[in-house]
C-alpha cells in the first residue's frame, strides 16, 4: 500500500490531534470528536477491499478491458510497446 509511509506519523497526529480536542469546549468537543469518528468510519469503509469496489485481476486482460471503455487514451498502444508479442483481438 502507498499510503504506509504515513504510517509513522499517526501518533504525531494523535498528539496534535488530543490537544486540538483538548482546547476545545463542552458541545464544540462532542461535535468534533463525532465528526472525526464519521470521517475515520467512512474512509474504512471506502478504502476497504470489496466493499464498495473490487480490485481489477491483474494481468493484462484488464488493462485490455480500459482500453477498450476508454477509446481515446491510447492504453492498447501502451500495452502493445510494453509487451510487444501481445496480441489484442477486437
């Protein structure tokens, strides 16, 4: 995943985060804290495998498949200089 280098920043987020919170008072609290756990509630379930989206299966038939729904962004090219003994059939 792309997104591990920002792992080592969580807990520097967290501690910003705490004290943010922290500042804040009473309902204002209640409504941010709310709104973070919606947020952090969502993104898993966006970024969750297979929830909302299946990943393509790899290999080339997918890519096959784009170029196919995209006619004007020239991945068939791309893929016939790349793998060049590929044959696609229309």
């Amino acid at each position: 995943m792309k997104g591990t280098y920002l792992l080592q920043l969580a807990p520097i987020a967290a501690v910003f985060f705490a004290q943010g919170a922290m500042m804040l008072r009473g309902r204002a609290r209640v409504v941010a804290l709310a709104l973070s756990l919606a947020a952090v509630a969502a993104a898993a379930f966006v970024f969750t495998e297979g929830i909302l989206f299946w990943s393509a299966p790899p290999g080339v038939a997918a890519w096959v498949a784009w170029a196919r729904q995209l006619p004007g962004s020239h991945i068939e090219e791309a893929i016939r200089w790349l793998i060049p003994t590929i044959l696609i059939v229309r």
